[in-house]
C-alpha cells in the first residue's frame, strides 16, 4: 500500500446535520453533546471524518448558513466546552473533525453588517457589497439570487446592497480588513483542533468590480427558478476567487495536515479549484452523482468523464446525497441504494456520505405547517422544501425513533418507517443495508485496489449494468452493478476464466464463479477478485 497518503485521501467522510442527529437535552432539535454520544456507534461504522453542517450563532433564517458569529456556538447546539468535548472525544477514537465555512455571506442581523449600514462613512461600510443606484434609478445590476432578487435598496442610505442568498448579505472580498477576519476565523477553529472544513459556495466569493449585467441563458427553461435566467459569468468563479481560496488554503498548510474541500455546483470548472498548483482545495465537492440519471450508461459517463478530467496528483471526492438534495434512496429507489452504497465505497476517491443514508433513510413528506425550510420556497416558487431530506436520524423503534427523548415533538417530524428502518434494527439483521455499509467499508480499508487503485471502466453487453476494474501494481478488483431489476448475466471472460466474489449487496454470496456467465442478480452489485 503506498505510504505517501494523506489522512483525508483514504478516509470515509461522514456528513451531520446537526439540527438531526441527536438530541441530548430533550428539546427536540440535534445538539453537540447528542453526537459526542454517538461516536462510538460512528467509530463501529468505520467512517474516518465528520462534516458538520453549521453549528454557529445563527438566527437560523438559513438553519446555520446565515451566521451573527463566526467564533460563537450557537446556543441550540450547547456550548464551547461542549465543543471542545467532542474535539477531545473524536481524538481519542483516533478520528477527524471537518467544520462547515461560510466566506460569501452573513446574517443580515450579524453586528459586521449593522455596523455597515449605519452610514456611508462607516468604518465597516466596505465590509459588504454597497452600490448607487442604476441609471434608470433602480438596482446597480441584474444580477439574480439563488433565492430571489439580489439586491435591496437601503433607504437610510441610499444605496443598494448585495444578497446573492436571500436576505444574507455578501461579504466584500476585495476588502483585505474581511480577509484579514476570515483568516481569523479559520484561525479561531483550527487553534481549537478541527481538521478542516467544508467551504460554503466557493465560487460565488469575487463577484464582477464593474457589475456588469449579466447575459440571459435559456438554461431557464429547463429550470423553475429565475436564477437560471442568467449566465453567472460576473458572480461566479471570477479569476480574483481564485487568489481568495489559495490564501484560505495557506492559512490551513500553516496547520499542517488538514483538508479543504469547496461546494460546487457541478460546474466544468470544478477542476480549477484544484488549483493550477494543486493549491486550491484539496477535495472541491463533487455532486455530479447527484444530479445523473440512475441508469448504468449515464453514471459510467459520468464517471468516466470526471475521471479523465482530473488535473494530475488531484484525488477525487463522491457524494451521493447532502442536505440541500433528495435523499439518494428517494431518488433511485430503496433497492438500487444498495447499489449506490456499493458504488461510492468502491469508486476511485474519498467518499462523502450524508446521515441517515447507511440506514437507507429516504425523504419524509411534511405537511405545510411543519415545513421548516422557508429558503427552498423562495427557490422554486413556494413548493420545494429541503426538510424532508433533514429529518432527525431514526436511531431505535422508541419514542421519537431514539433521537430525542418525549414529551418535545422534535423539530422535523420523524420518518413513518422508522419502527423497521433504524440504526437498532438493522444491527440485528446480518443482511441489512447497514451492515453492508459496515462490510463495505471494511472491504475498502482492507483493499488496496478500492483505496487506491486506479479506475477503468469495463465495456461489455448488455446494457443495465456498469462494471469498472480498480487496479493496484499487480492486483485488481472487478466492480459489476446491476441498475435494473431484471437477472443480467455478464461475459467477463476477457479479464479471466474465474472470479472470486468478495462482496454481493445481498451479502449472501461468496466462492469462486466463472466469468464467461456471470449471473447479477436484479438490482445487484457484486466485488470479486479475477482468478486464473
Ligand atoms: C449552501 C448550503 C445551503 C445554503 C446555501 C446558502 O449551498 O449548502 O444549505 O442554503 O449555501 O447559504
């Protein structure tokens, strides 16, 4: 096995949600003492690194992504003792800490930008994004939010300012005084002993300095939200964003071993934020997989094409659900999420797992009064939430599935199913897709091919199934996955007259079968070793 890995390019990464994780205290919403209990349950699945989504003072307009204090825990969540207790107690099971970091914008009730908008002279005023008026009287631009209109006139001072994420205004990156308190920031939470983090919208941090308009796309008719009206040439990945994410990078090499990785929206220029130098992010997000039909031939392109892409010496990263995407097992069925299990633990690159998913946990349908995520309306006209993929973790078939203690209703209603799909259950059942995810893991720690190899994928008929060979010096390992719910039987005679079955997503199958007939089963996926 090579030796010259970062900690970061053989781990499994684990994303929390920590409204949904666990809760503590008994008031219905995930708080930090609630995942310190649960690190031993995180340490027997074998994930290496957590991903915590926002944990700051927040008034929560955005659930944590609108931020009043960048260096404050916020209260829901506990304290900074509490904090400092889970740093301690994921050290001593030998595992890592990623934090969430938001550059491009704040809270509007976040003091930084009271302070900009009390005056035009206000020391802080260059903190945010403050424009005149356009020529005809109305805003600078045309620039469109995600969630909305971009830019809100502020009458005290008769200037617009920018807010490309709802009401949360955008912070003035070409202003070093916001540099320097960013650094600080990265600063505050590395000194506490956090091994990286996960950089919120990262090439939406430089926008345009002569703001000019930007052009209309007719992505817009494949899209409900006007924000596809427009092609983001003057707000995103402008060349300026680039020298802001290799000095938030430097900041983190001055720590030694930690790890960035960037949201992106599956955009070709993903890749640049390796960075020329491989100086950028060490893993910018890759959510393609989120976004690709589920059919073999579509997500081998997709592979195949991200694969051949990367920069040389970039690893790669996959991801198959977040807290702002359908769950994947709603989004390719309860079956083929198996199947999706067994694909990210064996594709090339570290995998980024969302809560919930080892289990299988699928979207919940909440009714109007319990939604929570106002900002998903504003996206998409008043019908689209991003709750049903934040419900709390269903840990047992107890009161409030485990994750909270009764009488508090919890803050998003618990899955239905919970009483079957639970952590408690499925450790009982030898063939749940929890312990697949368990002997996954385990067969990628022990697998020098999965951890490292490289990628090849395999052609062959029939179609429906998508096969690829992770190579090592001289070993290999053949990956076969069967997208439909039909028997396929497979002619993989030209690797070698044998195969040895290390895994099925069934787990009941092992033993050396022969490869000129090689029967999947409907929504299979097998690992085997060739064998002459
Ligand atoms: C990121 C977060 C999302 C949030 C948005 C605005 O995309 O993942 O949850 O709403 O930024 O802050």
């Amino acid at each position: 096995m090579r030796n010259d890995l970062r900690w970061w390019q053989t781990a499994v990464i684990y994303h929390i949600y920590p409204l949904s994780f666990s809760d503590s205290s008994g008031d219905g919403i995930g708080d930090l003492a609630g995942i310190t209990s649960r690190l031993d349950y995180l340490r027997s699945l074998g994930v290496d690194a957590l991903w915590l989504s926002p944990i700051y003072a927040s008034p929560m307009v955005d659930h944590g992504y609108d931020i009043t204090d960048h260096k404050a825990i916020n209260p829901m969540f506990g304290t900074l003792a509490d904090f400092e207790r889970l740093v301690e107690e994921i050290r001593r099971r030998d595992m890592r800490l990623i934090l969430d970091f938001v550059p491009g914008h704040t809270s509007d009730q976040h003091v930084w930008f009271q302070e900009s908008r009390a005056s035009l002279d206000s020391p802080k005023r260059d903190w945010y994004v403050w424009r005149d008026p356009g020529p005809e009287g109305g805003p600078p631009s045309n620039w469109m939010g995600y969630f909305g209109p971009s830019w809100t006139y502020d009458a005290s001072t008769g200037q617009y300012y920018l807010h490309q994420h709802a009401s949360m205004p955008d912070l003035n990156w070409r202003s070093p005084a916001v540099l320097e308190a960013m650094l600080g920031v990265l600063a505050f939470w590395l000194d506490k002993g956090v091994d990286g983090f996960r950089v919120d919208l990262i090439a939406a941090i430089i926008k345009d300095d002569q703001f000019r308009d930007e052009p209309v796309s007719t992505a817009y008719l494949e899209h409900r939200n006007p924000y596809y009206s427009l092609e983001h040439i003057h707000t995103l990945d402008q060349a300026q964003t680039h020298d802001v994410v290799r000095e938030l990078r430097r900041k983190l090499d001055a720590y030694g071993d930690r790890v960035m990785l960037g949201e992106l929206d599956p955009i070709p220029g993903l890749m640049s934020y390796y960075g020329a130098a491989l100086d950028e992010c060490h893993l910018p997000l890759n959510l393609h997989l989120q976004n690709t039909p589920w059919q073999a031939d579509a997500v081998r392109r997709v592979v195949d094409a991200y694969d051949s892409a990367l920069p040389p010496g970039a690893w790669p990263n996959w991801n198959v659900s977040n807290h702002d995407q359908s769950r994947v097992a709603s989004r390719v069925g309860v079956h083929q999420a198996r199947v999706a299990q067994m694909l990210l633990m064996t594709l090339r690159g570290t995998p980024i797992w969302y809560y919930g998913d080892e289990i299988g946990m699928t979207d919940v349908q909440i009714s109007s009064v319990r939604m929570r995520d106002a900002m998903g309306h504003l996206a998409h006209g008043g019908i689209f939430s991003r709750d049903p993929a934040r419900t709390p973790m269903q840990w047992d078939a107890g009161p409030n599935a485990g994750f909270s203690a009764p009488p508090e209703e919890t803050w998003l209603p618990i899955a239905p199913d919970y009483e079957t799909v639970n952590v408690a259950v499925q450790s009982e059942d030898p063939r749940s897709q929890l312990n697949l995810f368990r002997q996954l893991v385990a067969l990628r720690r022990e697998t020098p091919e999965l951890r490292v190899g490289t990628y090849r994928s395999i052609d062959f008929e029939p179609n429906g199934v998508f096969a690829y060979e992770r190579r090592h010096l001289d070993a290999r390992v053949v990956v076969a996955l069967n997208f439909r719910d039909a028997d396929q039987c497979l002619d993989l005679a030209s690797l070698a007259p044998d195969g040895d079955v290390l895994l099925s997503t069934e787990l009941d199958r092992s033993g050396v079968e022969p490869l000129s007939g090689l029967k999947v089963r409907p929504n299979e996926g097998v690992v085997l070793r060739p064998v002459s």
